[in-house]
C-alpha cells in the first residue's frame, strides 16, 4: 500500500500521544506504514540546529533523562495497544486502521539527536528485548541520526545490537561543503567528523543517507554544492561504505526561519536526478 502524505495522519508529526513521555506512533510514508518513534530526547537537545527544525525549543521538554523502565512500559502499552485494534480507533489512525496493527519499524528519533543519549546501547537493548517478547521478527529497528555521536563508544555498541535485530540506519547529510553545513545545519560538530562518521559507520554495514534539500533565500542549492554533496557520498562509496539508498525530501511545513523554504515537487527531483547521474546511487525523493 502506498502511505499517501495527503493523509492527516501522515501530515500530523506529533511525538506526544496520550500521556505518553518516551514513545509515539506515526504513520509514515519512509517506513511505509506504522512506525513506533521512541524519543530518547524528552530534553529537547541536538547537537545540530538545523534551519528547518520542527522541534519547539521554547518550550521545556518532558523529562530531563530517560527512564529505561518507564520507556520499556510505553513501549509494552503503545505495541500491544496498536496489535489489539486500538491505535485503529484513534483519531487521524482511524483513516488507516489496516496500516495500524502491523508495526513496520521502531525508531530511535525524536526531539533531538538520539545519540546524545549516554547510554545509547541500554536504550536499544530495551527495545530489542520488547520487540522479541512480541515476535516482531520482521519489524525494523531504525536509527534516525545527524551522525555526530556514531563515533561513541556506547552508540557503536547500540548500533552492532541494532544490526543483529533488523536494524537499518538513516543518516543525515544535508550539505557537500562545510560552508553549506554551517548555513543549514548550524552545528558546532566539525563537518569532518560527520563524514568520518559517515564512513565508518557504512564500512561496518549499509546505511541510508537522508538529505533534505530546501531553498535559502528562495534559490535552490547551487550545483557547485550539489557537485561537492554528490563528491562527498562517492568518497563513502569508494572508501568502502555501502549506502544503501538515498532519501531525498524537502521541508513539509513552514520553517522557523522564513528565509528557509519548500522545493516544488519538480526541483526535488530535478536534485535526485542529478544524484543519480553523478553517483550510480538508488535515489528516492519525498515531496
Ligand atoms: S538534527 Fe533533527 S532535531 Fe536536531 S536540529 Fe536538526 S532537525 Fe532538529
């Protein structure tokens, strides 16, 4: 089935459900269906501060640290809730309620970059242990990252753990030059340290890049940065990295900044194309 980003419930990215703290579920057109989203930034920190971020930082977060034991209790309640029926009576899931009670993935997302978290390997332990109480064998575990901590000692951990229960891993890289970085994504993480990152990581097992591509100022990302992105994910390649795929998408919603804009439809995949061409990479956009 395709999950269709018209729907209200693919619209609505909200990371609250109930009184829920640690874990949400979402109807997702990447995962394509029912995704489980487990916050492990109820603070609210990044270690990036991207123009396009959707996360409201002026008001303080949920918890301040994350509780193994009450995150291991939602996660129970939201799985076993969604299996007998009742994430298909809710608003907004009741448009879709045949995509609701089978759980495609669970992810490690949320209000901030989840390997922040100090104990990254704990928190995917939990996960792994509810997903095989369940039988989910064929759900995925999915890390949504901005790659700054893949080089921590506990996050290597989490990710080898992850890779043993169908883990899939979406990287972000936005930028091909450390100036574009620097515009977008506003980080104080050295844009090298993401790229060794990025290498590192795909030389141990496949990952996907997720980039999103946006106007500034109303022009589209120049194609000396298009060249210099496309350059960055061919040094991956030829260092022995494997990328699976690349998702291409553009901002859904009004940004923070108002300078920081949607691409059409057509100027998305006018960048996917030129991906293609220049990286021999499967390439897939999300408008
Ligand atoms: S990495 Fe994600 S959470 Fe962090 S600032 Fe960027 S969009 Fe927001």
């Amino acid at each position: 089935m395709i999950v269709s980003n018209q729907w209200a419930v693919v619209q609505d990215h909200s990371r609250v459900f109930q009184d829920l703290v640690y874990v949400y579920p979402v109807i997702s057109r990447r995962s394509r269906g029912l995704s489980i989203g487990i916050n492990l930034n109820p603070d609210k920190r990044c270690n990036f501060d991207c123009v396009y971020c959707e996360v409201d930082r002026k008001t303080p977060g949920r918890a301040l640290t994350v509780d193994l034991i009450q995150m291991r209790e939602e996660l129970i309640w939201l799985i076993r809730y969604a299996l007998e029926g009742g994430l298909a009576t809710q608003p907004k899931f009741n448009e879709v309620p045949e995509l609701t009670r089978q759980i495609r993935d669970i992810a490690f997302s949320g209000d901030g970059e989840p390997t922040m978290v100090p104990n990254f390997d704990a928190c995917v332990r939990v996960a792994v242990e509810v997903k095989r109480e369940f039988g989910l064998a064929t759900t995925q575990l999915v890390l949504i990252t901005d790659s700054a901590g893949l080089d921590k000692a506990s996050v290597k951990r989490g990710l080898e753990l992850m890779e043993a229960n169908q883990g899939e891993f979406w990287c972000k890289l936005d930028a091909g030059t450390e100036e574009y970085y620097r515009l977008v994504n506003r980080s104080f993480v050295k844009f090298e340290r993401i790229l060794a990152n990025l290498l590192e990581t795909a030389r141990a097992r496949p990952i996907v890049i997720q980039s999103l591509f946006l106007k500034i100022n109303g022009a589209v990302l120049p194609p000396e940065e298009i060249a210099a992105y496309c350059g960055r994910l061919n040094d991956i390649v030829q260092g022995g990295g494997r990328i699976r795929e690349v998702h291409a998408y553009t901002v859904a919603r009004p940004t923070p900044e108002p300078w920081a804009t949607r691409l059409s439809a057509g100027e998305l995949e006018a960048i996917a194309v030129q991906i293609r061409e220049r990286t021999g990479l499967k390439v897939l956009t999300f408008d």
